[in-house]
C-alpha cells in the first residue's frame, strides 16, 4: 500500500525526489513503526491533488499542517502513522550547509537535519539531485562545528547568565513545576546536543537519545544514564532534589574532555 501511494507522488510533476527516515529507513522498526516521508518538490502541490491521492491510503488526514514544516499528517488504512513532509532541497541544503560546512551551532538538536539527510532511504529521485546533496555532504565530522557547539550549549548548560541550571534552580526555589519541566526539556537539548558533539556523531532526533547515546558514544559521563533517571524521578516526585540532579549532571559533564 505504501509503496503504490510513493508511486503515485513520484508521478507528479512537481516532485524530484522522496526520501523514508527515522527507524523506516533502516533495519531498526517494525510493522507499527511510523512512516517519516520527506518530499522534494519544485513547486507547491495542491491540498485537493494531496488529498485526492491521499485519501486512497489513509483512513484519517490532516492536509496542510504547519506547526514545523509544511506537511501532511495521516493515519494509513493499516492504521500507522504516516508524515508527509514537502521541501524544497536547495532551501533544505542550504540549511544543512550552515551546520556542515559554515558551523554554525544551535541551542540544541544543532546536527538533526544532517543526520536526517545522510541517513534517509531515497525513494525516488528523478534528476539525481538528493544522491549528490547526500554526497555532498557525506563528510567527516568538522572539529570547528565540534567545538562550536560544545562552547554554545556548554554556555547554555551552565556557564552563562541565562543559562538553564540557573534557571531550573530559581524555578525550584519558587516550586514552579511548569518552569521546572520546561527549562529541563532546554537544558537537556543541549546536553544531548553536547554530548554527541564530543563524540562526533550527527544528532538522531529527539527519540530514543538515552539508548542511542550508550550504542554510538564512546564517551559519556560517569553514571551517565543512572543520574538521568534520578532526574526523572525527582522530577515525578521529589522536586527539593532536582538542582542537586543538575548540578551531578555538570560537574560529570565537565570532567569528560570536552
């Protein structure tokens, strides 16, 4: 089914490409595994043309959503998840250019899009285009891109006037238990973002970070996943020790070479 609805968007005129991410595009999923599907247009696609092809394969649609990218939310027949996103892929490889070639840090999640285009399964790709902007960007990992997000999100962890630890401490002396969740969430984008800096490996996305940190890191802190579970814990139920958490989590930071 899946295939014969990648068919039908390959024939579109406006479509150069269509790539599978996330575990579908490896050996790591099974049958309830969502569809990740990136779709490289020229030109927009109409919300009836979608829809029209769509609603051949899918039991429930969302058509048009735009709270991250231009995209298309579905539930198949079969009942998976299916996302549908449309990109244009010099835009998309400009972006990519930013982090790889330009080094360009962000606060958190800095190489995702990266990761996302080295490790993509092309569907389809009419012109060749998608194969050498994989190509392109097939390259070792830079040591000015390393060290420029461990210096922002290290800043960010700890080391600057706003940075995250600061905050969480203040929204722990006020029992503010949204800002307590809310700043974790930020101080724990850069810490993984950090983490798979010094190791050089590309970010995988907001998924699974905890196990994938242990399978493709070769250095990681000292009780690296046992103080992230106390800090999951306390946050559950013992908010009085959450700074102490953070606090273990920095000083093990600071003793790996960064």
């Amino acid at each position: 089914m899946v295939n014969k609805l990648f068919g039908e968007l390959a024939d579109l005129e406006q479509v150069e490409a269509i790539a599978l991410g996330g575990s579908r595009a490896g050996e790591c999923y099974d049958e309830k595994s969502d569809y990740d599907v990136y779709v490289y247009i020229t030109s927009p696609i109409s919300e009836e043309t979608r829809r029209c092809i769509l609603e051949k394969y899918c039991g429930y649609m969302e058509i048009g959503n735009q709270y991250w990218e231009h995209e298309d939310n579905c539930v198949l027949k079969n009942d998976i998840d299916i996302d549908i996103l449309y990109r244009d892929l010099d835009g998309f490889c400009e972006g990519v250019s930013d982090v790889a070639e330009k080094f360009q840090a962000h606060n958190g999640y800095t190489t995702c899009m990266w990761h996302n285009l080295l490790n993509c399964r092309i569907i389809c790709d009419k012109n060749g285009r998608l194969k050498k902007a994989k190509e392109r960007f097939d390259i070792p990992y830079p040591d000015q891109l390393r060290d420029n997000i461990i210096e922002r999100n290290t800043n960010l962890l700890y080391a600057a006037m706003p940075a995250y630890s600061l905050q969480i401490k203040k929204a722990c002396s006020r029992n503010d238990r949204v800002s307590i969740v809310h700043r974790t969430a930020a101080f724990l984008e850069s810490y993984f973002d950090v983490l798979f800096a010094v190791n050089r490996q590309t970010h995988p996305g907001e998924k699974r970070l905890i196990e994938l940190c242990k399978k493709n890191c070769s250095v990681l802190p000292k009780s690296f996943e046992e103080n992230l579970d106390r800090l999951f814990d306390d946050i559950a139920g013992n908010s009085d020790r959450i700074s102490d958490d953070i606090d273990e989590i920095i000083n093990e930071l600071k003793k790996m070479e960064l």
